[in-house]
C-alpha cells in the first residue's frame, strides 16, 4: 500500500497546482456571507417566530386544560380514597367509594395517556412547522444571494457560518471555478480491485 501513496499523492498535486494557476488567469472573484446572521436579521424571521411561538402556546393552552382535568380527577381520587379507608362510615358507603375510586382510576388513565399523546404530537407539530419555516426562509436567502451574485459577477460564494439549514458551505459556484471532485475520486480509486463497484 505504501507503494502507491507517492503516485497518489502526485496525482492529487497536478489537479491542485491546476486550479492555482487557473484561478489566478481567470481572476475568479470569490466572496463569503454569513447565512446565520442573515437568517437572524432577515424581518420575516420575527414575524415567522413569533407565528411558531403562537403555534406552541395555543398548543401548550390545550394541553394546560387537559391537565387541569387530570389533576381534578387526582383530587377527587384522594376524596374517595379517603371515604373508601374512613371505618367509621357505613359499609355500603365505603363500598360505593371503591367502586367510584375504581372507574375514576381508569378514566384517570386513559386521560393520562391522551395528555401524553396529545404531547407527543403538539411536539412534533411545533417542530415541523419550525422546521418548514427555516427551510423557506433560508431558501428565499439563498435566492436573495443568488441575484446578488449575478450582478456583482462572483464566482464562488462561501456561507462563513456553515448553517445547517443552509445545506452546504458552498452558496454558490460559477462556471469557471474547476471541480476536482470527479479528478480526487478517480485518483483515489485508481488502485481499487476490479471487483469493486467503482470500476
């Protein structure tokens, strides 16, 4: 394997010293932006957080009264048990007390699990809609971008924040700037077994 390593590195090399000089003919113009901060001071952000932060209140609101309803039932439980464990009350009212403690015991849980679901689902929700909201927003930067970068004439554009959102650190590439991808992969496969699916 040693063996190969000076072959392949020379091979990388040539590509590499191609695009130095290649460059330096052209005068490629290249230029970065900072796709967070955009991102942070574009107006519609505001206006669209502030939609989300509705979106997870109202939902919040909801669960807020199905957990009133809970804890009403837990209390009233408390209430039953009370008179079910009291020896001094009559049998068949310490009875009737059991039996209203039993059914209010399921219905408690059922509710729990409702409230639990109910959770579950607003969670997801909000995070969807969040999520869908950053992807239309960082799309409309993007196109933003793109028009800037057609009437300035660039050529290569960097996002210096690496947003996640923004998919990739690279905005925006022009015709001039060589790739070597296709160049880096054949000189790291150049070596591969025939047997291989990059042959």
């Amino acid at each position: 394997m040693k063996l190969h390593l000076p072959f392949l590195l020379a091979s990388l090399a040539l590509p590499f010293a191609g695009v130095s000089v290649s460059a330096n003919a052209q005068e490629i113009k290249i230029a970065v932006v900072d796709m967070q901060e955009a991102l942070n001071k574009y107006y519609k952000t505001e206006i669209q957080v502030k939609e989300i932060n509705e979106l997870a209140d109202e939902k919040r609101k909801n669960l807020d009264e199905r957990q009133a309803s809970y804890q009403q039932m837990t209390n009233q439980m408390s209430e039953l048990d009370a008179v079910y464990k009291d020896t001094s009350l009559a049998e068949s009212k310490r009875k009737e007390a059991l039996e209203k403690l039993q059914a209010l015991f399921q219905e408690r849980n059922a509710k729990g699990k409702e409230i639990s679901d109910a959770q579950r689902k607003a969670s997801a929700e909000v995070m969807t809609a969040r999520q869908e909201m950053e992807a239309t927003l960082v799309d409309e930067i993007k196109k933003t971008v793109d028009g800037i970068v057609q009437a300035q004439g660039l050529d290569l554009v960097f996002d210096k924040s690496f947003l996640p959102k923004a998919n990739k650190a690279i905005l925006y590439t022009s015709a001039k700037v060589m790739d070597l991808t296709t160049d880096v992969i054949a000189a790291l496969n150049a070596g591969a077994p025939a047997t291989t699916s990059t042959n």
